[in-house]
C-alpha cells in the first residue's frame, strides 16, 4: 500500500472506454447463464430469456427453461454481487488500515460465519428451524461485534485512540477474533460431527452457489449497489485515508465517525454474501491490488473497477466450478485461490518491473 | 466323534467351513476388513459402535451379551425396542475410547471403519488389540469400500447384502449360534427373493430411472444422492431401475441441474429422524420437490412417483432388503405411462 501510494504506476485507464464495463459485465452474465454442469444449447438459452425478457412465446422445455432462468440467471447474477461486494470490502479495509493484507475476512467475519453454521447443522442449534444461512448470518454479526469491542478496548488503552494504533488495533482484534470463533468452530466439529456432516460443512465454507435461487438475488443485490454507492460517496475520505488518518483528519474529514460508517457497511455486506455462498477467498484480497496496478489509486476510479472486476472474476470461477471436473460442482473457493493466487503472482512481479 | 473333531478343527480355521458345522470350534481365527482375529471362546461381552451391529447381534439373540451400544441412526427396529432399552447407550454418535473400554469388552463390533479402523475416529483396532478386546468390523463397509477416498468412502464393487449375511454368519460363528445365523440369513434370502419376484411381476418400463435423495446441507443446495455401487444401487439392479447417478461414490453431492435433466422416473427420499439439516425432514424434501421452479417440473413429481424410505435401509445393512422390499411393493402402487 505504502509503495503503490508512493509511486505513480502506469494507468491503462481511459474515460473513453468506459462503455466496456457494462459490456464485459453483460457478456459475463451471460456466459454464466450458456455454461453450466450440462450442455444446453445456446439457442435454447436464447429462446428462454427471449421467452422472459421480451414475452416471446418459443416452445422450450420447461426443466431447460427453469435451469436457465431460475439457477443459472440467478446464480450469475447473484455471483456478480458477492465478486463486487467483496472487492469493495476489500478495497476500503485495505485503504482504511493502510494494510496490503486487508481483506474482508479479517475482522472475524468468516471465522464467524463457520461457527454460526455448525452451530446450526452439526450443534444442532435450532433443531432444523434455522438455516444454515441465518446460522452464518447471525455469527459473522457476532463475531463482528466482539471484534469491534475488542478493537475499541485495545484502541483506548494505548493512548486516546492515536489513528495508526487504531488502525493496528483493529487488526489484531481482528486476528484475536478470529482465532477464538475458529477454535469453536474446530470445538463443536470435534464433540458432534460424523464424517458425512463435516464434509458437507467444509464443502458450503469453501463457497457454494449452488442453492442461489432469485429471492437471494433481492437479497444481494441491494447489498452490493448499497455498497458501491457508499464507497463512491466516501471516496475522497478513502483517498485520504491512503495518505494515513492523520492526514485524513488534517483534511477536515471525521476519522472516526467515517471509519465505523466504513467498515460496519462493508461489513454488513460481507457477512450478508458470506451468508448466502460462504466463506469465498481471495476476491477481497487480490481483486482491488490487480485494479490499482491497472487504474491507479484514486478511488474515483479504483471503486468501479474493482467493482467491476469481483464481478466478472466471480461469475468466471463459478463457470470453471461447474465444469473444470465433468458431473461434479468444485467449491468456488477453489477455484479462486487456483486462479486468484498465480494472477496476483503475475501483476506482482509485473508492477515491480514497471518501477 | 473325538476323532471327528480333531479332523475338523482345521477345516474351521477356513470361514467357509461354517455352514458344515453347528457347533464353533474355537480357538477360531478369521481375516476381518484385512486384520486377522482369533477367538478361544465365545465373547462374554461386547460393546457396539454402529446401529447396524448392535441390531444384527439383537436379531441372532445376542441382547444378553451386549454391554453398550453407539452411533444410532434412527430408533432400533421396532421388535427389538424392549431389549435396547434395557442396555446402556454410551453414546448417540461416537463413543470415546475410554467410555467403549470402561465396559470392559472382549469384543467391539463396529458398523464402519470410519469408527474403528486404520483412521478410527473411536479408536484404531490395534488400541483395542492392545488391551485385548477383539475387534470385528461388518465386511459390508469393507469388502468393496475404500474408505480412504471420497467423504463417505467410495465402493470398488457394487454392494451385495451377501457381505451382510457374511457379517451375519461370522458373528454367529464368533458368539456360536450359527444355527441362528443360519436362521436369519434364510429369512433375509426369503425376503429378498419375494421383493424382487414382486418387482418382475409387475413388468415395469424396461428402462426405467430412479435418484435416491438423502439429504441436503442446506435448503436449495446440491443435494446428497446415491451412488451407483452401494446399497440403493443394488435395490435398483435387482428390481430392474436405472440409477441416474453414475458417481462410484457411496453419496456423492450432484446438482439438481443435473439431475432434473436426467429427468428419473422415480425419486426415493430419505425418511429419517435426524434433523441437523433443514432437508432431513421429509416434509422439506417434498416441499422442495414441488415448489422449486425445477424440480416441480420433473416427470416424477408430475405423476407423483416420490417413494418415502428408511434412511437406514438405504445403508449397507440388513435393513437394505427390508429397503428392497418397501421399494418393491411401493412399485405396485405407481403407474409409469409415458
């Protein structure tokens, strides 16, 4: 972070081309919608989303009809959100802390999310009322929770809440957090679980897409645009915040008070897409480095293309999920630590050379 | 007849000897799941690891012998239900080492490696060896399972209750009542053979299809369904159904992409008394099936060919054949007009 701020990187960027991202977003989607476990025709899939959009009235099958709108539509669209939600997570925690490592896991929102959800399927916590969604949903809340207060105890005890303490606070709460809802986590797995029910738990943490259906649509949709415009509201603070939050706070801007609209927002959103697919890795962290290299740090710029760029990238891993071993769905966390990590590899070694 | 004996004695060092006699000449030694068992008399006490062990020792009149009992799935069969609940339940799901041991047993029987085996979440069967206690594991999870590959194991063979009533002849053998076993694996063939005349006689579509559906971990979620090698994969084959599922796994996750375009002509849901995941109860399945803008589409649930079953007859035991024969007579109640 500290370098990228310090040295002006090379911008492929240009207002012109700006029409591409809808395009690349529109054509992502549809990719998503055509490819899936089972072949259908392309033609197929044009008539039912002709048949929907427009009213058209072919003869398609119905089941073809209800895969392609129903799960595959929904599905890409849904993954869109949580690529988009979790490279903004990732792109604000990372300018907030001024911290390369940031991403939206760290405040003990993942770690959460897996004790939530044991705690439902293998505790038996609900006795099979509560999904395991609403399981996760309630632990990444809480596991938030205790990470902020944690955060706050250990900001005022060094000193008055001086920024870059804050910031250092906030990571290892984050950290602490973590590790205490893992070990539940390990805890209730080691006193209850069979071999079947942890494979099926470790299979939903590691990302999956499978039960999207329109309803979560509704669901992380607003998430993610309430997300995208809170940033681009913030984005002149988040390019202070850059600089350190002393610098922030010589500008006039409210360290505090923006930091915890800041970070209680993305949080909100991450712990609702991690609620919905699970724990997906790597988004958050490799998406918003990939973008500054290629747009720069301003966040004017760097907001949208980050945004842009979760979003295709997830619908991408979800397409290879589905079809990289033929007749079984891989976890799409998989998928994107398999992609995610020698991509960032590459712009690594590529934005060093350019130095 | 001294003379007989001695002669036989070695002869029953070989398992197949069994059937020839009546009376278990002990020391008796047996390969089990590859570990090598020896017994010089019949086991006092045993302690069970697996529901399916526990009721194959009550249905050769064991009861008396069984000190403990874990890992239950569903309640004990109903016939049995006075017995079990006379004997301690050391655990619902896996028993520790200790508590199994404090029993003091000279026998553990254990349904599944998982539990007892080279990576035995109770214990390893040497640990138990070590002190002693003999161990047996049904050769239903073994004989044609890999249990090092695939989350619930994965079949090199297709499953065939003759690995239950070889697990039910070598326990009568080990406790000497192999008239008993005789007895009860007779009954099983007899049963087994009426659901499969029942299933022919009703000259079912040739190719007729089928998905047995487990569970869910969570509501629309790809589902757990059966493999083609394991206990719902036999009932099929006998009864003349093709299992859509190709997966060698013993419950493979697949889509319901998949499946709803493979369009079976039958689906079998798991009725079972654990509710860990909302799809446990039967009542979630059925809605699901006739709700989600797909599945409510498939040719099965139009006609309304969704048969209920024990989720244990669809485990490698010897519920499978009173799975084989619940499958058969709810075929007589369905029609297959395409």
């Amino acid at each position: 972070m500290k370098l990228a701020a310090a040295v002006q990187l090379p911008m492929v960027f240009r207002w012109r081309w700006v029409w591409l991202a809808p395009a690349t977003l529109f054509l992502a989607v549809m990719a998503g919608t055509a490819i899936g476990e089972t072949a259908i025709p392309l033609e197929t899939i044009l008539k039912v989303l002709a048949n929907r959009l427009w009213g058209a009235d072919h003869a398609v099958d119905r089941i073809d009809a209800g895969i392609i709108w129903n799960y595959r539509l929904s599905r890409a669209i849904l993954a869109a959100c949580c690529g988009a939600g979790l490279a903004l997570s990732g792109v604000v925690l990372q300018a907030l802390l001024r911290n390369p490592l940031a991403d939206p896991f760290l405040m003990g929102i993942s770690a959460g999310a897996s004790t939530g959800a044991v705690a439902v399927t293998i505790a038996g916590l609900g006795a099979g009322a509560v999904t395991l969604s609403l399981g996760a949903f309630a632990g990444a809340g809480l596991a938030f929770s205790l990470v902020v207060l944690l955060a706050r105890a250990a900001g005022s005890g060094t000193g008055g809440g001086r920024s870059a303490q804050a910031a250092g606070a906030i990571i290892l709460a984050g950290i602490a957090g973590s590790q205490l809802f893992n070990a539940l986590t390990a805890f209730i797995i080691a006193k209850s679980a069979n071999a079947e029910q942890a494979r099926g738990i470790m299979f939903w943490l590691m990302g999956n897409l499978s039960g999207v259906r329109w309803d979560d649509v509704t669901l992380g949709l607003p998430a993610a645009l309430g997300g995208l415009l809170v940033c681009l509201w913030y984005r002149r603070a988040l390019d202070a915040f850059t600089f350190g939050a002393d610098s922030a706070a010589s500008m006039g801007i409210a360290v505090r008070r923006v930091r915890a609209i800041l970070i209680a927002v993305m949080a909100l959103v991450t712990a609702t897409m991690v609620s919905m697919v699970g724990a997906i890795g790597f988004v958050g962290l490799v998406i918003p480095h990939a973008m500054r290299f290629l747009v720069g740090n301003r966040h004017t710029r760097l907001i949208p293309a980050s945004a842009l760029a979760g979003a295709v990238f997830l619908i991408g891993a979800d397409i290879i999920s589905r079809v990289i071993v033929p007749g079984q769905v891989l976890p799409i966390g998989v998928v994107t630590a398999l992609v995610g990590a020698p991509a960032f590899a590459v712009i690594l070694i590529r934005g060093t050379r350019r130095r | 007849m001294k003379i007989a004996r001695h002669f036989l004695l070695p002869l029953s060092l070989i398992p197949v000897s069994f059937s020839m006699a009546s009376d278990t000449e002990y020391p008796l030694t047996l390969t089990n799941c590859g570990t090598e068992i020896s017994f010089s008399s019949a086991p006092e006490g045993v302690v069970t690891v697996g529901q399916s062990a526990t009721e194959i020792l009550y249905s050769l009149g064991l009861s008396d012998r069984v000190l403990g009992t874990s890992v239950w799935f569903n309640p004990v069969l109903p016939e049995f239900s006075e017995v079990n609940a006379g004997i301690e339940r050391l655990a619902d799901n896996d028993p520790s080492f200790e508590a199994v041991v404090n029993r003091r047993p000279q026998l553990v029987a254990a349904q599944y490696e998982w539990h007892v085996g080279p990576t035995g979440s109770v214990a390893s069967r040497e640990q138990f060896h070590e002190l002693g206690i003999a161990t047996y594991v049904m050769p239903a999870d073994c004989d044609t399972k890999d249990n090092s590959t695939g989350g619930d194991g994965t079949r090199t063979a297709a499953f065939s209750p003759a690995h239950v009533y070889k697990g039910i002849t070598e326990l009568a053998a080990i406790f000497d009542v192999q008239e008993a076993g005789r007895a009860l694996v007779t009954e099983l063939e007899a049963r087994e053979a009426d659901a499969i005349a029942k299933a022919e006689s009703l000259e079912l579509p040739q190719d007729l299809s089928a998905v047995f559906w487990f569970s869910s971990p969570d509501s629309s979620v790809d589902p757990y369904v059966a493999g083609r090698l394991g206990s719902p994969g036999y009932m099929m084959e006998k009864l003349g159904i093709q299992n859509v599922i190709q997966s060698d796994e013993e419950w493979p996750i697949v889509g319901w992409e998949s499946i709803a375009r493979s369009d079976p002509d039958l689906i079998v849901i798991a009725r079972m008394d654990r509710r860990r995941f909302p799809a446990d109860d039967i009542e979630e399945k059925l809605n699901f099936l006739h709700s989600d803008p797909v599945t409510r589409e498939m040719t099965a649930v139009k006609n309304g060919n969704i048969i209920e079953m024990d989720a244990h007859a669809m485990s490698a035991t010897m519920r499978t054949i009173f799975g084989l024969e619940s499958l058969a007579d709810a075929l007589t109640t369905l029609s297959f007009e395409r």
